[in-house]
C-alpha cells in the first residue's frame, strides 16, 4: 500500500433534530390509525398488547402500535379472503384508477411520509424523499400494467384443437417486508398484487410499521375495498408469520428479508405449496477497471455504498479496484467519504443518517475490528461515536486480508473496503465467490469487458457505469440464495398471476 493514500480525518457533527411540535413526522398518522388495519376497521391487537417503535438516532419511543398475535393474524386472513372474490372481479381499470389514486396521494403528500420514514427508520430526509417517489411509482406503473394482463389463443401445432391461456390472480398473499425501505419495499408487493387482483396482509417489520400504516390509511381514504389492504403489525412475527403460511387459504407469500429468514419461511411455504417471491440478502462486488471513467466511477460507488446509510441489499460490499487506478480511485474515494456529515437524518445538511439499532452498529464494528486485527487499514472512521442513537461513521478500508469477514458477510452499514485486482478473470472468480447473486456494478469504457462481465458475473442484476438501478420499470430480483422472483416491470405482475390453459377441441 503506498504511503501516498493517506488516512482522512473524519468531522462527525451529530446533531439532534429540534423537538418543534408542528414539524413533529408523527402529527400525520393519528393514533386512531397506529393500530391493526384489517377490514374496514382500524383495531386493536385482540389481546390488547401494543409496542414501542424508537427514532434510531434518539433511542426514544415515538409511538405505541397494536402487537396482533395469531388471532389477528387469522382475522387479517379472513379479510383478505371476504374481499378476494369481489375484488379480483373488479374491473382493471377500476382497480388501475385506485392504483393512480394512491401514486397522487402518496405524491401530494411526499414531504410528510418522507419525514415519517426518517424518523423510523433513520436514513437522512433527502433519502427519504428519493425513497417516497421510489415507491409511489409502483403505483403508476402497476396502474399501467393492471389493464394489460392478457392470455393467448392459438393453434395447437398438429391442428385440431386451441389452446387458451387465461391468466388469473393467485389469491390472497402474504407479505413480509424489511426495515430498511419502510415504504418502496411493501409499495413493491401490494401494487403489482392489487393490479393482479389479489388481496393482501402486509407484515410490516417492527422497527418501522409507521410508514406503512400510514400507506393503508391513503390507500382506505382513496377507496380502496376494506380487506384488499391489511396492515398486521406485530412483535411476534415467527408466530403470526407461521399461522398465516399455514392456512389454506392463503395463496402466496412475497418475502423481503435476510437469506437467513427467506429460508425458513421457503421451509414453512413449503407445506402449503406456495407460491413464493423471495428477495433476499446480496453481497454485491463493485468492481472499477483501469479504462474506467474516474469520475463515473467514484460517483457511482459513493452511491452504491451509500445509498441509505449503506443498509441496502444492493449496496456496494466490496470494491474492487484495478491495479492501475488503485492509489488514484482510493485516495479520492477516501477524500469524498470523509467528507460526509453524519447526524440526525431530519436536520439539514446530513449525508448520513443513524443506523437502525445498536445491534447493527455492534455487528459493523466488530467486522472492521477484524479486518483490522487481520491486517487491514483503516483511512477514514472505523471509530464509532458514543450515544446517543445508534451511528457509525463512513469508514474505508484497505489492505483487507481475504480471509476477513466483512468480505463475505452483508456488512449493512457505510463501510467499504477496497480490494486490487490484476486481471478480469480473478475479479470475477473473487466476486462470484459468494452464496449470494443479487447485483454487481463495473465501471468501464470497454464494451467488450462490459459484456464478458454482465455474462460472467453470477447476479440478478449488474450496473455498468452506474450505482443506481433501482427501478419500477426494471425487474429487481436476485439469483443464486439472493432470490427468487422479480418485483417491478412486466415480470412483477406475472408474480401474482396463474394461469389456467385450457384446451379447446375444434376439428
Ligand atoms: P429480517 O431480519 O430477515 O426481517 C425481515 C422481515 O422478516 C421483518 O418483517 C421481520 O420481522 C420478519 N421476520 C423475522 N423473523 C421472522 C420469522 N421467523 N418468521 C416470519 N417473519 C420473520 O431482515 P431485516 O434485517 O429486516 O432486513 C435486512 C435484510 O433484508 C438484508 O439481508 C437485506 O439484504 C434484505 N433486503 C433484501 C432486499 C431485496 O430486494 N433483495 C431488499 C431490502 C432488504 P421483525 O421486524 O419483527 O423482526
């Protein structure tokens, strides 16, 4: 490593967002709605029980929402299997326009839900912002696609007979989602199945159920059908979770979530015969070739790395850097990292936000710690502030031994460390050589290269020239143990369509 990379000093200016009543993100969601949608009621937990949900950048409590159980769970099902008939026999464009209606709302009302997000989930106001017209295009796009679902007629090829394809929503669908996009990552689910025909229970994850309550009541106060979106927050997901794969009633289960968990409910759908979406955890490798633009490159990988605090299953978890341009991109790199302002994600000026929970930062901390006491680097952070609120700051690392864990491991957080490579052949061997296949990005000027990598590369997904691929338009989705299925574009409304063929004798 040359001395000419220098380590970079790191300003941490951890502010605290002012307790200002009127700007309070919570005024939006009454406390009549921190409760169970299901049906056309907004209710309590049968038990009664109820949980805290916390701003990660305080520790302190902001609301108390309804703990639902196994009861609720089942009577969440039962709404969602009153109001299947009904809706899938809703005309597409009836339920298009409701589509259309919820991208309005959620757009009119951007600023608030984007406020809301940051305080549950911690991730600064613009990012949240980016995350509200992330996810309200769902709406618009499956608003489109609800009115082109088609079947096919055709000639059986030895003559005689037809045969017609009739395509048919699968049914009521169980969703569970991530805390880390408390809005796109449920918008995902619900609007190509709404577009469908299918009804819903959505499980929000319990650090962050406020975002999508607050999507149900805009979706109730557009008019959507009571018992087409159920909202069952809850503290008890194994359980709830379980009781609801394991009734008949239910017809598919669309998972967001680690690999590790994305297991268990495969195991438990498997009872049932599911039909299932599983997008899960990614280790994505980022590689910049020597031909590269310098400037694109360092662009896209501060986007790839840290795009939502770097708690995104497509974040850049290892860069790979060509021998060639090493000192220059990793100098550079530093320097913009170390730049970042960390902070409460509602006050102005922060580029990073708190971390979801103490767990995370321990789990980020102890993997730069062994990569450290293996041999690695550190140029800028590795240090983690004290409390209040769970931050770590931007952290780069180099000389990172192979054998560290934070190679293979989903890292989560705004931590990159930097790998040389000399040749295409052993990046892509280093990169492929992960259980997970959900994306990879390469920055490069050679078509050639661009193409031997996107065929060679073992992912769902590639970026070439560019961190940013999230798109509704695109089909998101992994390969290998990163997924299952694709969500958005074309692909994500055939999630939630069977088909039924049949065969038409015509002599
Ligand atoms: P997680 O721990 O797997 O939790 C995801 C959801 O599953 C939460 O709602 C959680 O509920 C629930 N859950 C946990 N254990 C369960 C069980 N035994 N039965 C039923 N449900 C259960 O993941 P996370 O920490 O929230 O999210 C981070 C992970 O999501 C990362 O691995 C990331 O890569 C992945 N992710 C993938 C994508 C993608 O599109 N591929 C997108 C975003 C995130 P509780 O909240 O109550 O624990």
């Amino acid at each position: 490593m040359s001395d000419a990379i220098a380590e970079v000093p790191l300003e941490i200016s951890k502010k605290i967002a002012g307790g200002d009543a009127m700007s309070d993100p919570m005024n939006i969601l009454a406390p009549e709605h921190r409760r169970l949608r299901i049906g056309d009621a907004w209710r309590d937990a049968a038990s009664g029980a109820t949980f805290s949900v916390e701003d990660p950048a305080t520790g302190k409590t902001i609301a108390e929402v309804a703990d639902a159980d196994v009861v609720d769970g089942l009577a969440a099902l039962d709404a969602a299997s009153k109001a299947m008939a009904q809706w899938a026999a809703t005309p597409p464009r009836k339920r298009s326009e409701l589509l259309t209606a919820t991208y309005r709302a959620l757009t009119e009302r951007s600023e608030e839900v984007a406020r809301l997000i940051t305080l549950e989930m911690g991730k600064p106001l613009a990012e949240a912002r980016a995350e509200v017209v992330y996810g309200a295009e769902f709406f618009r796009w499956f608003a489109e696609e609800a009115v082109r679902v088609e079947g096919r007629y055709s000639t059986a090829p030895a003559g005689g007979y037809r045969i017609l394809t009739v395509p048919k929503p699968v049914g009521p669908c169980v969703f569970v989602t991530p805390w880390n996009f408390p809005l796109a990552m449920g918008a995902r689910k619900i609007a190509p199945a709404l577009a469908a025909g299918c009804t819903t229970i959505t499980k929000p994850a319990a650090q962050t159920p406020l975002t999508m309550l607050f999507l149900a009541r805009i979706m109730e106060e557009v008019g959507v059908p009571p018992g087409v979106v159920n909202v069952v927050t809850t503290k008890r997901a194994g359980e709830v979770v379980s009781a609801l794969l394991a009734d008949r009633r239910t017809r598919k289960l669309s998972f967001t979530g680690s690999t590790e968990v994305g297991r268990v409910l495969l195991r438990q759908a498997a009872d049932n015969v599911l039909r299932t979406s599983m997008e899960l955890g990614g280790n994505a490798a980022l590689i910049v070739c020597a031909d590269a633009d310098l400037d694109v490159a360092l662009d896209g990988a501060m986007v790839a790395k840290m795009r939502n605090v770097g708690e995104s299953c497509i974040a850049a978890n290892r860069i790979y850097v060509e021998e060639p341009v090493r000192e220059e991109f990793t100098t550079r790199f530093a320097a913009r990292m170390g730049a970042l302002s960390v902070g409460h994600g509602l006050d102005d000026g922060v580029d990073v936000g708190a971390l979801i929970d103490e767990a995370s930062v321990a789990k980020i901390d102890e993997l730069v710690a062994d990569a450290v006491d293996r041999g690695a680097r550190v140029l800028v952070g590795g240090e983690r502030p004290d409390g209040p609120g769970h931050f770590y700051p931007p952290t780069v690392l180099v000389d990172v031994p192979e054998d560290a864990r934070i190679l293979e491991t989903e890292i989560f957080g705004p931590v990159a460390p930097i790998i040389p490579f000399t040749s295409d052949d052993e990046v892509m061997a280093k990169a492929n050589d992960t259980e997970h296949g959900l994306v990879g990005y390469v920055f490069t000027r050679d078509l050639q290269r661009a193409l031997r990598f996107t065929e060679g590369l073992e992912t769902g997904m590639l970026g070439i020239n560019r961190g940013l691929i999230s798109d509704p338009s695109a089909p998101f989705g992994g390969v290998k143990q990163s997924g299952i299925g694709r969500e958005g574009s074309h692909e994500g409304i055939l999630e939630y369509l069977d088909l039924t063929y049949a065969a038409i004798d015509l002599p």
